[in-house]
C-alpha cells in the first residue's frame, strides 16, 4: 500500500474474527516495526507475544480482577483522568463508538461491557506486550522510542489485512501479565497491541477518529511565507 494512504486509512479495530494469526505474519510485521528510531539506537524495546490458552489466562483473570473492584496495577506511572481538550476528545471518540454500537448514555449494563472489552483485549487472538529494561527508569526517553515501535507495529499489520488497537486496559493488571506470559522483573511493562483480523460486521471497526486541523497545533518559526 502507497504510505499516504495507509497512514489515512488505519484506524483502531476493536472486534476481531476468531481466526488465529500465524507466527510468521506476526515475524513479518515485527521485522519491519523494528526500524524504527531510538535514542542513539538503544532500541529499548522488547516484545512478548500471547496468544492461545495463556492470553485467555490474562484477559480473563484481567477482566475478574477489574470487575471485583480491584484497583488498577500498572509499571508505568499514570496521568490520572483527562481533563480540558484531552477530555473533550476522549469525550467524541466514545460518543461515535457508543452511537454505532447502539450503546445509549443510560444503559449501564452495555456500558460496562463496552469497558470489560478492552479489559479483554478485545477478544482479539494476539496481543503484543510492550516492555523495556527497567534499568532506564525513569523512562521518558525509552516511552517515546516505544511509541514509535508500537506505531511501526500497527502500520505494518494494517499493511498486511490485520487490525490492532493499542491496548492501555490490557495491563491495567501488570503483575497478571508478568506472572502468566513470565516477564522478568527486570522489565517494565509499558502497554500492549491487540491485533487479529478485523471482524467486518463489528460496527466499531467502521468508526475512524477526527484529527485538529494543523493551525490548532503547529507554530512554524522563522519561515518567511
């Protein structure tokens, strides 16, 4: 696919087919991914796989976990809830997603299961966890070389038929994800990709998010035009 078109038509999938993604799929995608920048080439990053019977074990005990009450047991640090335009467009994004899913603003119930599918990954057959050494905490730096991984990552499944969503509600558990996929302690466990073949019939996958036009953001410095 030409670059500029597959950069504007990815979008997040959130409902997958059944189908399982072979291995060497996954290999391409990560052997592509694997190009992108880092601090003076450190590449940070390490990849943990799951798929099958353990990352049933993790979206299932995640999602009983979350619906106990637990409290949430993240590496990373968090920025809490949103707030001002960064609340304002989570606001928008759940709005369209709730609308073509026939979620209404009171139901309670289809809200709550709206939320326990992304503790699940979306039931999507593979998740890619995101880790880096430990040892570069704190970690801002190794966070932005992760970024780009992880968007290599999503370019390059979406170039090959496969769909992901980046997955923050997927290791809301950490200690769960490390104990079943065994990810040493020396780790930390950033965030995961769910990835599968999209499910064509899931009305959310047909859902594409709005960007801000380039003058709300962008200041340019010293050009004469």
């Amino acid at each position: 696919m030409d670059f500029e078109e597959l950069v504007n038509t990815r979008r997040s999938v959130r409902g997958f087919k059944s189908e399982p993604v072979p291995r060497s799929v996954i290999e391409e995608i990560i052997k592509v991914a694997k190009r992108a920048p880092s601090s003076m080439n450190t590449q940070p990053w390490h990849l943990h796989v799951l798929t099958g019977e353990p990352l049933e074990r993790v979206r299932q005990r995640n999602m009983e976990e979350m619906l106990a009450g637990a409290k949430p047991k993240r590496d990373i640090v968090s920025h809490g809830e949103y707030q001002g335009v960064h609340r304002k467009r989570q606001v928008d994004i759940a709005k369209q997603l709730f609308a073509v899913m026939g979620i209404a603003r009171d139901d309670k119930p289809m809200r709550q299961d709206w939320v326990l599918r992304g503790f699940r990954q979306f039931d999507a057959p593979v998740s890619l966890v995101l880790t880096y050494d430990r040892i570069l905490d704190p970690g801002a730096t190794c966070h932005f070389d992760l970024g780009a991984l992880c968007y290599g990552i999503v370019l390059a499944a979406w170039n090959r038929g496969l769909g992901s969503v980046i997955n923050g509600q997927g290791i809301t558990r950490s200690d769960i994800v490390r104990e079943v996929a065994s990810i040493p302690e020396d780790q930390v466990i950033m965030t995961c990709v769910a990835m599968g073949y999209p499910d064509d019939s899931f009305p959310a996958n047909a859902v594409t998010s709005d960007r801000e036009a380039n003058h709300d953001f962008v200041r340019y410095v010293g050009f004469r035009d």
